[in-house]
C-alpha cells in the first residue's frame, strides 16, 4: 500500500519506518527544509534505539521516502497519517491544534480518489469531526473517510511497540476505511494482535484514558513512597505485594521523581480541560497532575535535606537529565524542575547524560555539562540521580566516593541497595525506603 506520513517527529518516524519494513511504500513529509535533507543523508534528528538501522534498511529498499512537498505523495495515498505535534496550548492547558488543522487544510487541497485520513497524533475527543468538516469544506468533491488510530509506544521501545502491540485501536463513522486499515496492519495478524475497531471519538478517549490511567498508577506509587518513609515501610516491597495481584499488575508501580516526556503531562492536562469543558470533570486526574508538578519541585529539598538542609555554595552533580532512559527527549522532564531548584538554593550544578545533553543545554542555563559519570560526582558535595540509564545501575562506588568532595548520593530511581552504599561510608537517600 501507499502511505503518506504528515510529521517526521517520534511518531511520524518511528510509525513510517516501520510501516516501510511491513513492505508498505511510505512517504513522510516535513516543512522543515534541514530535517529532510538530514533524513535522506542518512541522519536521524531522534535518539531511538534501532531507528538509524530500521530507516536505512528501508531507504535502500526503496520503500522509504521523505520530501517536503506532499503534493505526489498525497495523490498516491490509499492512507495519509497525520502526525504532527499537539503541544499544551499556553494559557489554557488545552492542546494546540492548529498543526493537525493546517495539515488537514493541506491534505484536502491534494486529496485524488478515495484516502483514509487517520489520526496518528494524540488529539482531543472531537477532533475526527473537525478534520472533516475542515476537508469537506475545502473539499466538497472528495472521496475520504477520517480514522482515529493512536500511538501507543514507548520512548526507548518504539520499535517493538510497533511491531508487537499489546492492540491496535481503530477509530471509524465510514465502513470504507475498515478494509484499509485491515490491510495496513495485516503484517500483525501473525502475532494474533488484536484490533479493535471502535467509534471515532471512543478511539481518541481510550488514547486519553491509557495515559492518565498509567500517570495516576506513578502517583499512587510514589504517594505511597512517602507514606513509607513517614512509617519506615520499603516502598518496592509494597509494589511487588500488590503487583503480583492480577487485578493491578506490576508495571508503572516504580517510585521516583514523577512523571514527564511528551505524554503523560500533556495528555493529563488535556483530558482534564477537555473533561471539564464537557462538564464531567475527572477530580482523580487533576489530583494526579497537581500532586506530580509538586512532586518533581519536592525532589530538590530531598537532596537539600540530605545535605543538612543547606546548599548555598555546594556542588551537586547530577546523573540523567532526559525523562526516562534510552531517549534525547527532554520534555517535561524531572530535571527541568529539579535543577533549577537546586540553583535557587544555592547549588553549582555539573551534570552528566548519555543523550540529552545537546537539549539540555539549551533548557537548563548555569549548569556544567560533564562527558561522563564520574566527572559528574568529581569535587561534588552530593550527586544526584534523576534518569535511571543502564550505565548508572553498576558505578564504581569506590571511585565515585574518592572523587567526591562528601560522599552522598541521592538515589532518585531507587537503582542501589541502600546497605551496599552505606557500607562503603557514603551517605545515601533513596525513595521510599528506611
């Protein structure tokens, strides 16, 4: 089949790539002139495991383009995918639509015989009718059905995500477009993936759901981390007694900073505005997302605390400042609030990540980007463990405790044993844990 993907960002990537190794023809269209150009020498603008490779591969294949003239690429459609960015709107909270509108403006000008127009972009309950009423209105002549089909992926495992779901949602008023996307997705029908075809608007409320349902799992977690501390309870324990219930499961019970990157925080913020414009508001999610803004700010008195309360003119060194591991993305991270805040009370900050750093330094003025781990703790007063990268989980300790000025680390993801650290003379602070 013919695929044209609006948006080269992680989405649009990740989902064109892999849509050309099914075996699919796949196009993906950008505006930015320099990106494509980086694209098609070989370059990839997103740190993704196994990106480089898959696009490669299927460049050379010639199943995988990019342009930015969507013109042909259009015409040829049997699926246009819409996957350009729905940042939070300032001021309100709601998520900025005018990329997914101007796409749709631009698709409908191009439209040549029957397309599916789908959704790949997180977008708000009712956008389905929008981009048709926006194509019909440009369009009346045009021959098209509007699907809502949401990513479900994750950062660092975008690739397997795709190719092995846990399911496929598909979201449709026009029976013409069942049959499309069956036979976009048929490559999955080996691993018995299930699809689920639903109403347009239910498919983008179960996005919405999915990921405040996940951020609420985090905050419970993390709420009962500090409930640990207060009665000298181990919060891991506390999430293995109750994962190993069938009915809650293990996955997303990991205390930590609180949750960021480009999902949870927008989409929390977006369902709650959209739930309260629709007069049912969700009173568990707001909670969620004042108790989690609060939570990231906490961490730098945790670390304050650590040191005696006092950080003026101390040296903190920082490990991991993306959102998660195996990722460059920065967006809405722990360290975007943790960091600053430990400069307002008086910390040096040097800090060290094995992919956000490029990003970072244009997001986190005044700190000093290290090359590796132990430059990191060198001459520090306390280092600081935000993002739980694999390079992290086994530090020479003995070494970290001879280049630091005072021993102290602050175990944000809980990756140490809390015995093992203090043994060695080195002050440790965990989450959640005695």
């Amino acid at each position: 089949m013919h695929v044209t993907m609006i948006g080269t960002g992680y989405v649009g990537l990740v989902s064109g790539a892999c849509f050309a190794d099914f075996g699919h023809t796949v196009t993906c269209i950008d505006k930015d002139a320099s990106k494509i150009e980086r694209l098609r020498a070989g370059g990839i603008p997103i740190y993704e495991p196994g990106l480089d490779v898959l696009v490669a591969k299927n460049v050379q294949a010639g199943r995988l383009f990019f342009d930015t003239d969507a013109t042909e690429a259009v015409k040829k459609a049997d699926a246009v995918f819409i996957a350009v960015g729905t940042p939070t709107r300032r001021g309100d909270g709601h998520a900025d639509m005018s990329y997914v509108h101007a796409a749709a403006e631009e698709i409908a000008g191009l439209l040549d015989g029957f397309t599916v127009i789908v959704t790949k972009s997180t977008v708000p309950v009712g956008t389905g009718d929008e981009i048709e009423r926006i194509v019909k209105a440009k369009r009346p002549d045009a021959q098209f059905a509007v699907v809502s089909n949401p990513e479900f992926l994750r950062e660092g495992a975008a690739i397997e995500d795709f190719k092995r779901p846990d399911r496929v949602v598909v979201g449709m008023e026009d029976e013409r477009a069942r049959p499309v996307m069956t036979e976009l997705y048929r490559p999955l029908f080996l691993n018995e993936t299930p699809i689920l075809f639903t109403g347009r608007r239910t498919s983008e409320l179960i996005k919405y759901a999915a990921n405040a349902f996940l951020a609420m799992k985090i905050t419970f977690i993390n709420e009962m981390a500090d409930l640990c501390e207060a009665v000298g309870a181990d919060v891991q324990q506390v999430a293995r007694g109750i994962g190993l219930d069938k009915r809650i499961g293990s996955k997303f019970l990991h205390a930590g900073p609180g949750y960021g990157g480009s999902c949870f925080p927008k989409d929390t913020l977006a369902l709650v505005r959209t739930a309260a414009a629709a007069g049912a508001p969700t009173r568990l999610i707001e909670t969620t997302v004042e108790i989690n803004d609060a939570r990231k700010k906490a961490m730098a008195t945790k670390v304050a605390d650590t040191m005696d309360g006092d950080l003026t003119g101390k040296t903190v060194g920082v490990l991991g400042l993306t959102f998660k591991p195996n990722t460059d993305d920065m967006r809405d991270a722990p360290s975007l609030d943790i960091i600053p805040a430990l400069q307002a009370m008086g910390a040096k900050v040097q800090a060290y990540d094995p992919e956000g750093a490029h990003e970072a330094k244009h997001m986190l003025p005044g700190v000093e980007f290290k090359s590796d781990s132990y430059e990191a703790a060198a001459g520090a007063d306390a280092l600081v463990i935000i993002t739980e990268w694999d390079q992290f989980r086994a530090l020479d300790l003995d070494r970290v405790k001879e280049v630091m000025k005072t021993p102290a680390l602050i175990d944000l993801r809980n990756i140490y044993r809390p015995d093992d650290v203090r043994g060695r003379g080195i002050k440790y602070a965990s989450i959640g844990r005695a």
